[in-house]
C-alpha cells in the first residue's frame, strides 16, 4: 500500500520535473493523480487544465479531471470531461463506470445501468463494475437482478468487503420482503466485518441480527459501528435506541418515509 509519505516524496518530484519545463504535460497530470489521492482535489484539477492544454487530445488527462471534479463534488462537470473522454476514447469502459457513478448520484439510474452495462461488455469479469451494477439495480429496487451481480462479482473477487456488505443490507432491508434472508445477511456482514472493521458495515451486521429477532447482538453490533464511525454518526447512535426498542430498519423506515 501507497504510504502517504510518498504521495508527498512524488509532488516533489513532480513539481521539480515543472519547475525544469514548464511545457512538461505529463509532470503535469502526474502531479494532478497524485494531488487527488492526496484528497487535494482543486490542485489536482488546475494541473489537469495545465496536462489538457498542453495536450487536448490527452484522454486520459480529461478522464482523471473528470474523476477529480466528480470527488470535490462538482458532477455536472465531472459529466462533461468524462463524455470527452468517451468521445475520444470509446472503448475506455473505466470512464463508463465512472460515469455511471456520477449518474447514480445524481438520481438518473437509467443512464447509470446502460453505461455499466458497456464498461461489462468491455471488462465482463471485472468485480468492481459487477458491484457497481448492483448498486444501480438496487436504486431501481430491481433486487433479484442485484443480488445475481452481487453474487458474481464475489465470486470474481472473494474479498470485496463491500460487495458483501451490500448484499447483506440488501437481504435484510430490501422495500420487497419477498427477498428478506436474515440468515444469509448475518452471514454476509459477518464476512464483510472479517475483511473490515467499518461502522457501516458493523451497522449493516446489527440489522441483519434484528432481522432475524436477536436484539441483543444488534445493539452490540451497532455500538460499535457508532464507535468507530469518524466523525461520529448520529444515525448510528439513533439505531442503537431503536433496536433497544425492538424495531428493526425496515419497520423504522415505513414510519418515517422520504419525502
């Protein structure tokens, strides 16, 4: 794993490669990778306009701006550079799996599913795209189609953490109760706790437990989820009461619906 440290050693070293050429495109969008893994995504974004100027018919460059807007947050434009992209670059199906990213974001989960359905025709054994398809088909409460990407994408990648944690919270908190199997989401989460000790995914085990009526370790497991999460989540904390009260998310959730 990457260190922090030497995301730091590398803007030195890219920032000197500048400093010796101004015209140096690659140094440029170099540093603007390594600005975004740092978190730094304005900075990242400036040197992707310095790498595409340099070179407007730099695909890449204008995919990794895309990927930097879209974490700061700015996802019109983010939609913008990545459709560049594709326009220069069909066949790129990271940038259809980023796009669709974007889309789900936004709401529009039709237009999410048909990008995916690209980036998988591309890459048809990649686990992160068939997780993705997942999360797309769970926005569109298309659960049993969810649950079969879910599935392959863990059997393509047997520690995707989150692809099991999905799965779980799907089992056990699907809209349709037909697709309800408390047991199998216990099963699920535990495996997601074991490859990550992440409040979400302690928050997901805790409902699969007061799914299946074990209140006790529901509390429990939500205890944790709430003191591990950073900042603190309130939402977790709120569920530590409910499932002392005997409600489980589901039952919550037709009480309080979304506006």
């Amino acid at each position: 794993m990457v260190q922090k440290g030497e995301f730091k050693q590398a803007l030195v070293t890219f920032t000197a490669a500048i400093t010796l050429d101004q015209r140096h495109w690659e140094a440029y969008r170099l540093r603007g990778i390594t600005y975004t893994r740092l978190g730094c995504y304005d900075s990242a974004i400036a040197d992707f306009d310095s790498a595409v100027r340099g070179d407007p018919m730099c695909a890449g460059c204008i995919y990794e701006r895309g990927s930097a807007k879209m974490f700061a947050g700015h996802l019109e434009g983010a939609l913008a550079d990545l459709s560049e992209c594709l326009t220069l670059k069909p066949d790129f199906a990271p940038a259809y799996s980023i796009r669709a990213g974007i889309y789900t974001r936004m709401g529009c989960c039709k237009p999410a599913l048909k990008d995916m359905d690209v980036a998988l025709e591309l890459e048809p054994y990649n686990a992160g795209y068939l997780h993705n398809r997942g999360v797309i088909l769970t926005a569109m409460d298309r659960y049993d189609e969810a649950i079969e990407n879910y599935e392959k994408a863990i059997k393509l990648d047997p520690k995707g953490g989150g692809t099991y944690n999905n799965l779980a919270w799907l089992l056990a908190t699907a809209k349709n109760s037909k697709f309800w199997d408390c047991r199998k989401a216990i099963i699920y989460a535990h495996k997601a706790v074991e490859l990550g000790k992440i409040g979400a995914w302690l928050d997901t085990l805790a409902e699969a437990y007061a799914a299946c009526g074990d209140f006790e370790k529901a509390v429990e497991a939500e205890t944790q989820a709430y003191e591990l999460s950073r900042p603190p989540n309130e939402k977790f904390r709120e569920r530590v009461a409910m499932y002392r009260c005997g409600k489980i998310y589901s039952a919550w959730r037709s009480e309080n619906p979304v506006n």
